[in-house]
C-alpha cells in the first residue's frame, strides 16, 4: 500500500511512526500547506510536496491520510480530497458527524472513492466498545470518561481563537462520578456532571485575554457544556510544562441480563496512552488497510468503523486470523 499524508504535525508524524512499523505499507510522500523545503520528516528518502500540487499525485497514492484539525480543516478537506483519493480523517466533533458524513459520501461516491471518517479512539475505538456494548446489554446505559489528558481536537480548536498564540487543553474526569459508574450505581449524568476542562493559554502580545476567555467558554460543542478554566501562561511555561501528550479514558455499559433482569453487568473497555496522537495515529492507520481492501472490492462512499469489518484491519490472512486470535 502506498500511503499519502497531508499536513505534517503531531498526528502525521504518528502515522509517518505508525506506516514504519507495518511491513505491508509504505509513505509515498506528504503534502503540506507550508514551505515543502522547510519540512524535515523523519523518514529518509520521502518527497514533500505543497498542497497545491497533491491533485498530480492522484493515481499514486492508495489512501491519503488528512491529519488536520476537526474545527476548521476535515470540513473543507475531507470532501474536497474524496475526489482524488481514497481518504481518512480523525474527525472529533461528535455534534457535527453526520453532516460530515453525509458531505463526503456524495463526493466518494461520485468519484468512486471509498473515505473513513472519524477514525481514533474517540470517535473510533470507544465507538466500537460502546456499540458492542449495546448490543450485548440492550437493556442499559453508557458512560464515556476521557483523560486526564491532552485532547489534540479541543487544544486545536483554542489554538484557532483570535488572540491566541498557542494552548493546551486538558480533560479531566470527575473521580467521584467515575466511581459511582464502577460501582453500578448507574447515575444519570450530565455533560458538566462528568468532566471539567482546563486550558493554558499563550495570547499574543496585546490581545485581549478577556475577549479569548469568552470565546473559549462559550465555544459550542467544545467547551460551553463544562466548568471551563483558562490559565493564560507564558510560551516557555508552556513548552516546560505542557509539552505532554498523554491521554486515555473509559467506556462502560452497565446492564441487566436473566429472565427476570436480576444480574448486574459492567462492561469496562480502558485506554492509557502515553502519547494520544500516535496511538490516534496506529488505529487510522490499519483502518486505511481496511479501506484500500474495500475500495478494491469496488465498496465506494463514507464510512465509519462501524462500517468495518475486523479481518480487514489485520494484514494477517483469514487463516491466521482464527488458528492465532479466534
């Protein structure tokens, strides 16, 4: 497989990681909106080439990865590269998926094009645990815990206020509704009931942190349903100590099974990352194995992982699948 990344920062280097580490693949080159010859992968021997050239690359490259952000870029560049390319994003904005999705599937489709959107841990892999989840304990409820840690989607969104020169934003679960979901307490909670969120901000010189603080809390789909702090810090405090990229988090169900419903059931599916875009990276990245199969079978469109199904992921035959994993 002959894979081509756009964009070159946190997560396009994880997948650069992540292609060296599967021997069916390879990095046929990146695609950047910067200066190509300021770009030093690390990877010997792979061209970089600017944005405004990757439609003359369309016949050479079996999936594009798109490794923008979800605020601004997988909008416009999801659809717009589905015409040139099989192609998959990390799209994070869980309020806005179906409108994305809907938006890519007409162009894949009319250009015969397969694209996975939404693909991580989340979207991704809890979606995968929540589904599975639901469909073993129908008569239940879901709980979803992120962090503590380092969301590359809400620190990018921050990044984008006016004002803003760099940030880190943090998710943090509330340990006592965490604890009453373990125990089977199975609490109804709210958005603001399970989570805090907290930034650090470096404005630029002049900007009016007031006006940053507002658009912050108040940004819809990120922030406006948490208690949100903001610390406004210098870049060097930033660099020494938010220069971690750790993440993680829970998905549960808790659900009743027996004749009369009188067995309690916790299902826990857990992640501890110690660094969230190259963990991000290693699940897009056999996820595109997955679509460059399909797409080779003629499946055409959007979809989602749980579209896919799991002998697709793993470059082991079928055979080797069930003597190994079954």
């Amino acid at each position: 497989m002959k894979i081509g990344i756009l964009g070159y920062g946190n997560l396009a280097k994880g997948v650069e990681s992540a292609i060296k580490n599967n021997t069916d693949m390879e990095l046929s080159c990146v695609f950047t909106r910067r200066d190509p010859s300021k770009i030093k992968l690390l990877s010997e021997n792979v061209p970089v080439f600017s944005i405004d050239d990757i439609k003359n690359y369309k016949n050479e490259i079996d999936v594009l990865i798109i490794c923008g952000g979800s605020a601004l870029d997988l909008p416009k560049q999801t659809p717009e590269f589905a015409k040139y390319f099989n192609v998959i994003d990390s799209f994070d904005t869980h309020a806005r998926i179906p409108e994305h999705f809907a938006n890519v599937d007409k162009v894949a489709k009319d250009n015969n094009h397969i694209a996975l959107i939404s693909c991580g841990w989340d979207p991704g892999m809890f979606s995968l645990a929540r589904l599975y989840g639901n469909c073993i304990l129908p008569d239940g409820n879901d709980y979803t815990f992120w962090g503590k840690g380092v969301s590359q989607g809400h620190s990018d969104a921050i990044r984008r206020v006016e004002g803003v020169k760099d940030g880190k934003q943090y998710t943090i679960p509330i340990q006592s509704a965490l604890n009453e979901v373990r125990t089977g307490k199975n609490p109804t909670l709210t958005a603001r009931q399970k989570h805090t969120r907290e930034c650090f901000v470096v404005a630029e010189e002049k900007a009016d942190k007031s006006k940053i603080e507002k658009a912050i809390k108040e940004m819809p789909n990120y922030f406006a349903d948490y208690d949100t702090t903001v610390h406004f810090i210098s870049e060097e405090e930033l660099k020494k100590n938010h220069s971690n990229i750790s993440h993680g988090g829970f998905v549960f169900r808790t659900g009743k099974t027996g004749w009369n419903k009188e067995y309690n059931n916790i299902i826990e599916y857990s992640l501890k990352l110690d660094s969230n875009p190259d963990f991000t990276s290693s699940v897009i990245v056999s996820f595109a194995r997955a679509i460059y199969r399909m797409n080779k079978e003629g499946i055409t469109g959007c979809k989602t992982v749980f579209d896919i199904a799991p002998s697709y992921l793993s470059p082991l035959s079928n055979e080797e699948i069930r003597a190994r994993l079954l």
